[in-house]
C-alpha cells in the first residue's frame, strides 16, 4: 500500500547548526502533509504543515519544503537547540472513502541535539 | 481551551481486567481519532469517530472497543488485552475530517499488560 517513509532514522547536531530532517512520500494524490514533534513521554506537537499547491511553508525557526516531482519533504530548523531534541514525524493525511481522509505517518527520525 | 486530555496517564492491567481509557477536548472538534504507538515506532490509527459516528476501524481486534458518548469524549474500552497489546495509547481530534484538517493530540496513556 501507499506509506510515507524517512531516509534517516537518527540526526545528531551541535547547538546552534541548522538541522535538515527528510521525508519521501509515495501517494502523489496527497494534498496535505504535517510535521510533528515528539518529545520523550509526550504525545505528538504539530510544528508546521504544508498543502500540496506550495513548495515551501516558514514558520518560526521552521521550514517545511514540499518537491510534488520527487515525492519529498523536508524539514529545515534553523539555529537548532537542546529543546528541540525529539522524534520528527512527517505525515500526510490520505484519503479514506467518502469525503473522509486519514493520516498516515512516516518512520520517523531521532534528533539529538549536543550542547 | 487548546487542550486534548487522556487519563489515566499510566495503566497497568491484567489479561483478565476490563478497564477504559478516556480522552476529552473542548475544542468543538468533530472528529476524534485513536492511535496505539509502540516504543521507536509512529503512531498507527485504530479508529475515527466523526460527528460521534464510527468513520473508520482499522481493523482493530474486539478486545478494543471504542465509544462516543459526545462529541466532546471518547472513551476505550479494554478487555481480555494481551502483553502485545502494552503500548502508548493517543488521542486526537481535529475540527472534521477532511483533507487540511490538523490533528490535536493527547499526552497518551502509558498501558502495560501484564
């Protein structure tokens, strides 16, 4: 079936690099795709979202790029910092029948952040 | 009131213990999801309710029965679990479910069966 998957599983950064997560996709219908944060214990924290009529979407510190061409997202968190070590999902939200839809997560990757 | 609420946090129970897991949000969301997440894994959905109707059953096993009493509550109800069954259950909602609509989720409810 149609999944969303990740290239790499774990990131290790210093404080203060840019940190770039991947995502490949490979239902090319998907209209709309969410990247959540997952810290320890918790459940997951939408960071930023994109439709499938952009190709790149800021937020604060946040930037999601969308590539329809290839199937691809990425996440870019610029100036990365201990507090946003986490699990990074992306996931795209599939259609179910009717007019309902559903989201379908990727594998996720584990960001560490060393001070 | 942005808040997506479980309880209980943590639950541990036998094979031959009958308990519910509770979720809430006062966000007027008409759609309310759960998910069963084990550990390093992302979470993999089990059932919709959308206007307080069943929309979607992942095909999830009869020992997990779930329950919309209002639109604001969801509850899952457990019985005869198995070990394999021990993992972090999440709860969501979002305002439909459409295709742009975003997803709240709850802290979860840790559930160990032993």
């Amino acid at each position: 079936g149609e999944n969303v998957g990740l290239h790499l599983p774990t990131l290790s950064v210093q404080e203060g690099d840019n940190s770039i997560i991947n995502c490949a996709y490979s239902n090319s219908a998907s209209d709309y795709f969410i990247w959540y944060k997952q810290e320890s214990g918790k459940g997951p924290q939408f960071i930023i979202d994109i439709r499938s009529n952009m190709d790149k979407r800021q937020g604060q510190r946040v930037t999601v790029l969308l590539n329809k061409t290839v199937k691809h997202l990425s996440l870019q968190i610029a100036a990365t910092q201990p507090g946003d070590s986490a699990v990074y999902f992306c996931a795209e939200n599939t259609y179910s029948g009717g007019s309902n839809y559903k989201l379908t997560f990727g594998k996720g990757t584990l960001l560490t952040v060393n001070p | 009131d942005t808040e997506v609420t479980q309880t209980p946090k943590h639950l541990v129970m036998g094979m031959t213990n009958k308990k519910s897991l509770k979720c809430e949000q006062h966000m007027g969301h008409r759609a309310m999801y759960w998910y069963k997440q084990k550990a390093k894994k992302p979470p993999e959905l089990m059932f919709v309710y959308s206007y307080e109707k069943l929309s979607i059953n992942e095909s999830v096993p009869s020992r997990f029965s779930p329950e919309c009493p209002n639109s604001s509550l969801l509850n899952l109800h457990l019985h005869a679990l198995q070990p394999e069954d021990s993992a972090l259950y999440l709860c969501a909602s979002s305002p439909g479910q459409g295709a742009r609509d975003e997803q709240f989720f709850g802290p979860g409810t840790r559930l160990t069966v032993l």
